[in-house]
C-alpha cells in the first residue's frame, strides 16, 4: 500500500481540506470504513485499478462511504497527474461515475456533469429543523455533481457563521433521503460566494472545502463560481467553477503534506 496525504483548496501551502490518497489497496468495505473513521481526516479516497487497467475512486468520510467527494478527487489528481502528466478520466467506486483529471500549472482540475438528485420536499419546517434559526434569503434548492446537496441561501458572512446546525438531524435526514448533507452560502460584496458544509455527525470535522457543494452550486446558478470556505475553521479555502457545454470544471490547489 501507498499512502499520501494532501491539503486541497488551500489558499496557501499547507493549507486546506485534508484527504488521504491510498493507492495498492486490498481492504473491503467495512476495513476502509474503519480506517476512514480511526484516521481523522475529513476523507479517504483508494485507488482501485481493474482488470482492464481502469482507475477507480472509492471515497470514505468518517461516518460513511460517499459516492463523490472532490476534495479528495482533486487530492488523487494531483497523485496520479504527478505519476502520469496530462489527463486522467477515472470512474468513482459507488456508482460508476465518469471524471476527467487535468492540470493547469500548478492547481488540478476536476471536469464532470450534473447528476439527477433526489426532490424530497422542502418545507420551512424541515429547514429549520435541520438548521435552527436560519433564515434563508432564497428558495431551498437541491442540486448534484454527484453526492446531492440541500442548498441554503443566507443574507450575509455574519449569518453564515452564526448557523448552528442540528448535524444528528441532518444526518438521519441524509440517509432517508440520499441528500449528502446541507450546505449554507451566501454573496459577498465582490460578487463572489462563501459557504459552509454540514454533514459530518461531529462539529470538529466541519469541512474547509466542500467541492460538490461547489459544483451543485455551479449547477444550481448556471455560472462560473469563486467561493471562499474554512476561514471559520482555521483553513481558509478557494474553489473555482466554471460551466460550459453542460459540464462542471472544478479547481484549486492541491498540496502534499506526506509522501510515500
């Protein structure tokens, strides 16, 4: 087995969601599962090589196995672009997603489509269920590259960051559902977004960068994105969306912080 471990979205080196890249990989399910949760990291992803020399993704949070997450895409891009430089395309463990890995100087790119998402309906009492005291500025969306999310617009930065999730709730919710979680957003002055991930049961593993989030979002408004994450937990982020021809390209940095 190799392992390494990276920083993505990163506004500086060092910086950023962290994510465990394993390659040559034999554990099942239930094996990665508990290493997912024993390691700390907000995600792992295991490269997979089928017998047609195919690359799989196998994504695990540490709660759950996920069916998309980029931050730990743009993590294994970086791994693989780096053992083989150009472009990538590898599909994702759950649900045989395509993906195309680029780079661009330094930062690595993720290029993929809109994916059906589940509608449950949405009501005001489930949002503030979900998440007490919001108030939202916009209808509640879903949207999806992938792993779905529960899209809350809010007036403001002070608004974002004074949310206060019920993250058993949302959690329990996402299993009924299929709904990977609620993510809150709001415009900033400059025209560009910030935002903030909830899905983890536990508060500490808040995410510094959610790229499907950023992708449904892209979708959802139908332009290119900056968003801005992670300022309030210590690692502030930058995710940059474009959409064109019908598809999501989704960049930023990605930096080793462990090298096998």
């Amino acid at each position: 087995m190799r392992q390494f471990e990276l920083t993505c979205f990163g506004t500086r080196p060092g910086e950023g969601n962290p994510a465990l890249v394993l390659l040559d990989d034999t554990r099942g399910v239930a094996e990665r599962q508990h290493f997912a949760h024993a390691s700390g990291r907000a995600a792992c992803v295991f490269v997979d090589e089928d017998g047609a020399a195919a690359l799989t993704l196998d994504f695990y949070y540490p709660h759950a196995r996920s069916p998309l997450c980029l931050h730990a895409t743009l993590a294994a891009a970086r791994v693989l672009l780096d053992m083989a430089p150009g472009s990538l395309t590898v599909r994702t463990a759950l649900r045989g997603q395509r993906l195309v890995l680029r780079r661009r100087g330094d930062d690595v790119f993720i290029e993929l489509a809109p994916q059906p998402a589940p509608m449950p309906t949405l009501t005001a009492e489930l949002v503030a269920r979900l998440v007490p005291g919001i108030a939202v500025v916009s209808t509640p969306s879903i949207a999806s590259v992938g792993s779905p999310k529960l899209l809350l617009e809010v007036r403001d930065a002070a608004a974002l960051q004074a949310l206060r999730p019920d993250l058993a709730a949302i959690h329990a919710w996402g299993k009924e559902t299929g709904i990977s979680g609620c993510y809150a957003w709001c415009r900033r002055a400059d025209g560009s977004l910030e935002g903030r991930n909830f899905n983890h049961l536990d508060p500490a593993l808040e995410d510094s960068a959610t790229g499907v989030a950023a992708g449904a979002l892209t979708v959802l408004l139908g332009q290119a994105l900056t968003l801005y994450q992670g300022a309030n937990v210590g690692r502030p982020c930058l995710l940059r969306t474009s959409f064109d021809d019908g598809l999501v390209l989704l960049g930023g940095a990605a930096h080793y912080l462990q090298r096998d």
